[in-house]
C-alpha cells in the first residue's frame, strides 16, 4: 500500500462546494490536497509550482473539451496522470474521455468508495507505467495490495473489466453506447 499522505492532488472543478468536499474526502483518505482551481489556466500554473502527483478533474458538460485539451497538456507536458470526474457521459463525451486516455474515470454522484477506487485505478497505472515521483514511496512496513482496483460500470458481457484495462483496450468509439 502507498502511503497516501505523500500522494499530492490537484482538484480542477468549477463550483466550489463540491471542490471543498472532494477535497474533504480525499482528506478523510489520507491525501494531500494541495490546491483547488476553477480554470484551466490556473490549473496549470498551480501544477508548474507546485507538481501534483494526480489532477482530479471534473468535466463539465460546457467546457468539456477545453478540460480534455488541458488534460492531454497535463499529461504530455508534465507527465502527471489524471483522473476524470463528472456527471456527464453522453455518447460524444465518452468517446472524447476514452481519445484523451485518463488514468481512471469517476461517474457522479460518487460515494469516498469510488473516489478511492478511481485513486486506487490511477495509483495502479502509475506503477505498471512507471510513472513514480520521488515524493512518492512505498513505506516499509507496508506492502503493495493485491486488491483490485476499481471496475468500471459498463458492462462487458456478463464480466465487469477493470476501468485501468478499459483504458488500454483499443476501442472503436463508433461503437461505443
């Protein structure tokens, strides 16, 4: 198991009372919130400044391929996984989501259960990727988890995939929803 305190993130959301109780939540988990922003440009001074190990970040039914965009930024320029939140998951929207390949994805409304599987989902890909920060560590008396991540909510046939292999599959959007 990682030791989640050393675990920095960035939450992107554009109302602020559901900033502050993500940012609540991942608290009560054991991370280390180390900023809230509403736009995508402060967003990205805050990570030039500050480098979060994970942006939560939700999509917004209006704005959502600007959010897209910044997460394909984020990702190329910083090498900083992120994770999609939102409520929204129309058919194009899906398709955009799937294109910009996040580290997990979290379907509102969500309960701390499904914030800490998507967080679970991205930590996992993070480590198969090789994609570690020194900041981030294992600690000693602790040992990875054999738990499965997370598992999405679109059902594949009659067995459930983990979101982290969804991701990896190559998907023909046109068939998807």
């Amino acid at each position: 198991m990682l030791k989640q305190s050393a675990i920095k993130i960035l939450i992107l959301e554009s109302q602020m009372i559901i900033a502050a109780d993500v940012s609540l939540q991942l608290s009560k988990l054991g991370y280390n919130v180390i900023g809230i922003n509403i736009h995508a440009e402060d967003a990205l001074k805050t990570i030039e400044n500050k480098r979060p190990d994970i942006v939560l970040m939700n999509l917004k039914i209006q704005g959502s391929e600007e959010r897209i965009r910044t997460a394909r930024i984020i990702q190329r320029n910083f090498r900083i996984p992120v994770v999609f939140i939102s409520g929204h998951t129309d058919r194009e929207l899906f398709k955009q989501i799937i294109q910009a390949q996040p580290f997990a994805f979290i379907a509102k409304p969500f309960e701390m259960k499904d914030l800490k599987r998507g967080l679970n989902t991205a930590l996992d890909r993070m480590r198969t990727e090789d994609i570690w920060k020194v900041n981030i560590r294992h600690s000693p008396a602790e040992k990875p988890s054999s738990e499965p991540s997370g598992f999405s909510d679109l059902p594949f046939g009659k067995r459930r995939l983990p979101f982290g292999q969804l991701l990896r599959m190559k998907l023909n959007p046109t068939l998807i929803l």
